[in-house]
C-alpha cells in the first residue's frame, strides 16, 4: 500500500515499451510526455538504473524533487518497475502520477483522474496488481480516433501503430497541456489541477 508523507518529492511515471521500434506508436504516448516535460524543464539526460528497470531523470521544480520515469519492462509488466520506484520512498498517493495513453478517451483529450479502476488498461491494471492499490494518480491522455469502433481483435495491432501526420498535429497540444498540467500538480497540488483542466 502506499501510504502518507513525502510531500516534497513527486514520482512521474510515464507508460510505454522499451525499444526503437515503439518510439512513436499510440501506446508508448506516456514516455512522450515525460521525454517533453524533462526536455522543457531542463532536467538531465534519461539515464538506465537497473536497480529500478527504468529510465530515470532527477530534478528540481518549485524547490521539490521531482523523479521522471519510464519503465523498460514493457507495457503489460510496468506495475514491476513502479513498485520497485516506490520502495524507497514513502509516498502520498497524490504525488504518484502515471501518464498513460487511453483508448476510451477522443484523440488530443487529457483527463485526470485519481483512485479508478484500469478500466482495461493492462499497464494500469499491472501497477494495481503490484502495488496493492488503485490510489495513485492518472494522466489519460485519448488515442481513439473518429470515425473508430472497438474491436478487441484488432486493440493490440492498433496500440502499436504509429500516429499519422494529422494525428500528430492534435499530439502536440495535448502533449503540451499535459506538461503543463503536471508542472501545476507538483507546485500547486492535484486537487487545483484536476479542477483547472478537467473542464
């Protein structure tokens, strides 16, 4: 269970797999965000710590620590490397963020949601598992495009395709409202960014 005080440290976790050949595919939308924020907020350079099974980036924001992940045990196995990223610490559920893609939510909408179930998503369902709760917080961010009906036949190949040129063109707001979104998480808390961009 995670339980209560390191309220000066957030764990940004963003969901995807490990490889060249997943770089830019829907269901590797998470390690986007991460790459985007860390790269917009100056942090280090990822670096591999077998320790954690994880590309890691540490800095600073607003006088916090703020630790960027991005599990390299692939999608469906992330719970392994989020439970060994919680370890050391002990955390407040609200400074636990996933950021993931969603297949239920519109392509270029964000929502962010806290103590829900994984609704299907495998990746969530694994941090779940392994962590013993579903209290932690959740950045969705919407890959399903229009005109798109659900077939849980073809779920996997689509989630691995990669984004088309006029999809990217929508990636590249939510993506930055994403970022700015955590960046109002971590000073401001989660309760004011859930209230400022769930509208």
């Amino acid at each position: 269970m995670l339980i209560c005080l390191n309220v000066n440290m957030t764990l940004i976790v963003g969901l995807g797999n490990p490889g060249r050949k997943y770089i830019r595919t829907r269901h590797n939308l998470g390690f986007r965000v991460v790459n985007q924020f860390a790269k917009e907020k100056k942090f280090p350079k990822f670096r591999f710590s077998k320790k954690f099974n994880s590309l890691i980036s540490e800095g600073r924001l607003d006088k916090k620590k703020v630790i960027l992940a991005k599990p390299q045990t692939f999608m469906n196995n992330s719970g392994k490397a989020v439970k060994l990223l919680t370890k050391p610490y002990t955390l407040d559920p609200n400074n636990l963020i996933i950021v993931h893609d969603d297949i239920d939510l519109p392509l270029g909408k964000m929502k962010i949601i806290k103590n829900r179930g994984a609704a299907g998503h495998k990746g969530i369902q694994s941090i779940t598992d392994e962590l013993g709760t579903k209290n932690f917080v959740r950045f969705r961010i919407g890959i399903k495009p229009k005109p798109y009906t659900l077939d849980p036949k073809t779920l996997e190949s689509f989630l691995l395709q990669k984004f088309t040129k006029k999809e990217e063109k929508l990636l590249k707001e939510v993506i930055k409202r994403t970022c700015q979104a955590i960046e109002v998480a971590i000073i401001e808390g989660i309760e004011k960014t859930m209230n400022e961009f769930n509208k």
